[in-house]
C-alpha cells in the first residue's frame, strides 16, 4: 500500500511548542487588549505537527483546524512505498505487551474483543505515548512507532471500531472480567484495602452527544460537561471501575448509581473513600443499607457537625497530644449523630490544620480589603451597589449617595473565618484517627489520575462526535490508565530517588528503544542504557523478554 502524507509550510509568525516528544505548531487567531492589565491577551489554535524535529524544519503535518485558517495553504504529498520508518520505535509497545499479559488483561481483550483486541491496545498506546486521542493524528505516530500492528489502518475503519465495534455491552463485560483478575491479582485479600471513589468532568464541544448538558463544572468552563465517575485502588492506584454520566448530575446525586453499579460487578467488600461531594443524609443511609463501609470528607454546614465542632474546637486547636505523625495537624475522634433523620452514630474525625487556618485568614482578609478598596473608588453609591456589598462591608453614605464611610463588617467576616482549617471526617469503620486521616489523604492517587486522563490523553476538551465514540475513547483511556498505574507503581521508589524522574520521562526513556531496517531486517539499534535498564527492573521485565517482541516486528513489518 502507498500512504500519502499531507505536509505544508509552517506559518510565518507561528509559535512552536514542545509536548512530550512532539513540537506542536500554534497560530494566534484572535488578540484581545486588556485595558485594566495592560496587555493583549492572545488566542491560540493548534494547526500542526512540525514533521521533524530539528530547528531548521520549515514544513509540518496539518490537522483539520489548518484548513479552517489557511484555506489557500500550498499541500505537498509525501508519498511512501512502505507504511512504516526505518527506525520505528518498539520499547513502549514491548512493555505495555508484556505488562497487559502479565495482569490478565490481554486475554480479556482477546475473549471480549477478538481481532479488534490489537487495533485497541495500539489506540491505548498513542494515547499514552502522544497526548492525543485523535484519529487523524494516529497514522503519523504509527509511521515512527511499531505498536503490534501489521498494517497502518485508515480512519474510516478505526471510526468504525469507535461507532459500532466496542459497544456498551462488551464494554460492560471488560469491566467485569477485569475485576475478577483483579481480586486474584491481590489474592482475594482485599477485605482490608481502601478505593477511592471520585468524579470529574470534561467539556464537550459536540451537539451530538446527548450526555453533555451544562452542569457544575470543576474547571468554572461555561460549557456543557459530561461527568466521568472512577473507582480505583488505593495501594496501586489501578483503575478498577468508571462510568459515564449526564453532565447535569452531581456527584451527590449520583453516588448510588454509581456504587450500585459497583455493587454488581462485586465491589462490595473494601471500605470506600469519598470526598465531601457525596456528603448526604441519603447517601449515607445508602451505603449503611448496603453494608458498605467508608471514610468520606464531611461538610460544615451541617448542624451537627458544626456542634460537635464548636463543643470540641478550643480542646482541639494547638492541643500538642492531639497532633498526628506529620507534626502540623490536630485531631481527634468522636461518636456522634450526623443527621437529624438517621439516629445512627457515626465516628466523627475532627481535624485542625493551622497552615490551612493561616492560608483561609490571609485569603478572606485580602477578599474584604479588596471590596473596602472598590467602594473607595466608587464617586457615587447607587442602589444595587449596596445591594452587592451589603452582606460584607458597612457602609455610610449621605443623603446624596455620597461615601462617607466604608469598612468590613466584622460579623460577616468571621462568619467567614470561624471553620478556617478545621475539617471533620466521618465514617462506619473502627479505624483509628491516625488511620482514617491516612487513608483519606491517599485520596490523591485519583486527582492525579483525573488530572493525567484530562491533560495527557487529551481528554480536557472531548471532540467526540457522539455518545458511542465518547463511550470508546473513555475505554480506550482506562486501558491508557491501567498501564500508566502499573508502572507508575513499581517505579514509585526508583521516582522518590531520582527527582527528575517522572511518568512522562520514563515513557520517553522506553520511545528510545528502536529497532532499525537494515537489507530488510529489523535489528536493535542500540544497546540499553543503564536508565532503562533500571526501569526495566523495576517492572520486572527482563531484556530478554523486551527483544523478544522484535521477531513480532519482522514477522509483520518485513
């Protein structure tokens, strides 16, 4: 098969930057002046990919949005006899085989998927490898890196694949399959771990997609949203379980859908962390009634806890036998009532933390000297200026409108304050304060992985065309998930040695291992270096192992 690659000139004026091991071609389509900054505020629109890497480069591969700004733009064909380059790069591909294999999820794909399973794992591997998700971007990376495909598919058919091959169906029975191997991967001992149940949200710029509606979005985007609930585990920070919901629906409202749907896939025995978003009286009495346990961030508002806190805050607050082992907060536990229609108690972990309490002062002092200062500004004060001020500063005006005095209301500001740095937990378990502070910390595993899945897969922005590509590409990311958990795992001491060391230079250290032709063989084209060979053990792979996978690529590539 010919491919034919598109390639224009770069842009005059165009910005290049660096993403992983790509240069991206930016151009400003819109400056808008700031007048109260000072400065012009520019947007920008990525229209490319350089088509190598060197500084003197002038030419680039276009995506969609170069035609919408440069319609008169000169396309030259790169034509090519063979799918793939001399060189191709296989260690992330070896690794990723070797990994898969290793926790039982190849053969999942294989039982669920058949041939598609391939063409599945390759998607999963450019969306690590090249921080992207997009099907017209996915030839390009195959032309430089072997991902077990034989053959570089057209966009035609992997659309297909998105649309119609992995249904919800199929999806549904991965998600269940890979839990049992879960359970033997820990040895059915999971009676004693913790998962982290969490929600995020991305932005959707598709009218076609019926789960995007403006809802609350974690990033303040005035865009409709769709909510992505995940589950993962607490020790390993593996990926267990997601689901996909309506943009409109909180995390409170949600939560029993969510762990229901759990509940049938047989997570029901580990204690769940949950952070204050499914804080409620009915989501509560619903994890009771299903004899679930679980740690869960509380919030203040409620009366009870607000009590408890007032009733306990001045025995608590720099109380030096009630501080924990990171030496800067406070707490201690108490069994109470939380809410007024379930009579249950509950152990109450009540927490004070005076960096956060120094942290929420300095913030809401600077809040309402601010407004102090914007009244001040002000030549008259008209109606709905009072309006808007009222519930925080005291205002004095004459009989004209005319300011003749202006400070914070200090009622209003300590209302503000009287919580700063204290947090309460609460939860079903026997665990100590110590512990139950431990394991809620550890919550931090899911917000790194919401923020890899959003940043480094693409996935910020959804350019999905419908629910069913959305439905594929989600999967596809769990796939991505579930590897980067597992090296990130294993390497998590060979990271915390090396500080310069992280997820994204370890995938670049294994895009250095290639292969290169030579009279129609592919062969090693340099040895190891002592860097992968470290990551390498950490993963427990050996060389060996790794160059197996080059008999695959002459197999199908030669």
């Amino acid at each position: 098969m010919i491919e034919k690659f598109k390639k224009v000139l770069i842009p005059d004026g165009a910005k290049i930057s660096k993403r992983k091991n790509a240069w991206y071609v930016q151009v400003v389509v819109k400056r808008e002046y700031i007048k109260s900054k000072k400065y012009y505020k520019e947007t920008k629109v990525a229209v490319g990919k350089k088509v190598s890497m060197s500084d003197d480069e002038t030419y680039m591969f276009p995506n969609l949005n170069y035609f919408i700004y440069f319609k008169e733009g000169k396309v030259e064909e790169i034509v090519s006899k063979q799918e793939f380059s001399d060189s191709v790069s296989f260690g992330l591909h070896s690794t990723s085989e070797l990994i898969l294999e290793k926790i039982g999820i190849n053969k999942i794909l294989k039982d669920i998927f058949g041939n598609k399973t391939d063409l599945i794992k390759a998607l999963a591997n450019y969306y690590l490898s090249d921080g992207n998700n997009t099907i017209q971007g996915f030839k390009y990376w195959l032309f430089k890196n072997y991902a077990g495909l034989e053959k570089i598919y057209s966009e035609s058919y992997i659309s297909d694949l998105l649309n119609n091959q992995l249904t919800t169906e199929k999806i549904y029975k991965f998600q269940s399959e890979w839990y049992k191997t879960y359970k033997k991967l820990n040895n059915e001992n999971i009676k004693e771990s913790y998962i982290n149940v969490d929600s995020t949200n991305i932005s959707s710029t598709s009218q076609n997609i019926e789960k995007a509606e403006y809802g609350y979005s974690k990033n303040k985007e005035n865009e409709p949203i769709i909510n992505i609930g995940l589950i993962t585990d607490q020790n390993n920070g593996f990926p267990i379980y997601y689901d996909i919901y309506s943009g409109s629906i909180t995390d409170m409202a949600q939560c029993e859908i969510l762990v229901e749907k759990a509940k049938q896939l047989g997570i029901k025995e580990q204690t769940l962390v949950m952070d204050r978003g499914y804080f409620s009286s009915k989501n509560i009495s619903f994890l009771e009634q299903n004899n679930f346990k679980f740690i869960m961030m509380a919030k203040l508002w409620n009366k009870n806890l607000q009590k408890a806190l007032d009733e306990n805050k001045d025995f608590l607050k720099h109380n030096i036998n009630m501080l924990i082992d990171d030496n800067e907060t406070f707490a201690t536990t108490i069994k109470g009532k939380v809410f007024t229609d379930n009579p249950k108690e509950f152990n109450i972990v009540l927490i004070q933390n005076p960096t956060k309490e120094t942290e929420r002062v300095s913030y809401y002092t600077k809040y309402f000297t601010k407004m102090v200062n914007q009244v001040k500004q002000l030549k008259k004060i008209k109606p709905h200026i009072i309006e808007s001020y009222e519930d925080y500063l005291d205002i004095e005006q004459d009989e004209s409108g005319k300011l003749i005095s202006v400070k914070p209301n200090n009622k209003s500001f300590h209302k503000h304050i009287q919580n700063a740095g204290f947090y309460a937990i609460i939860s079903n378990t026997n665990k100590d304060t110590k512990e139950i502070i431990k394991a809620y910390r550890k919550r931090d595993i899911i917000e790194k992985m919401f923020k890899w899945i959003k940043t480094q897969t693409n996935f910020n922005k959804n350019y999905s065309y419908n629910d069913g590509v959305l439905e594929s590409k989600t999967f596809i990311t769990f796939i991505s998930s579930i590897i980067k958990s597992f090296i990130t795992f294993h390497c998590s001491e060979l990271i915390k040695k090396k500080s310069t060391l992280t997820f994204n230079s370890i995938l670049g250290e294994l895009s250095k291992i290639e292969v290169t032709n030579i009279d129609g063989k592919y062969v090693r084209r340099n040895s190891l270096t002592a860097k992968q060979k470290e990551i390498l053990n950490c993963l427990n792979i050996s060389s060996e192992e790794l160059y197996k996978s080059i008999i695959s690529i002459n197999e199908k590539l030669s």
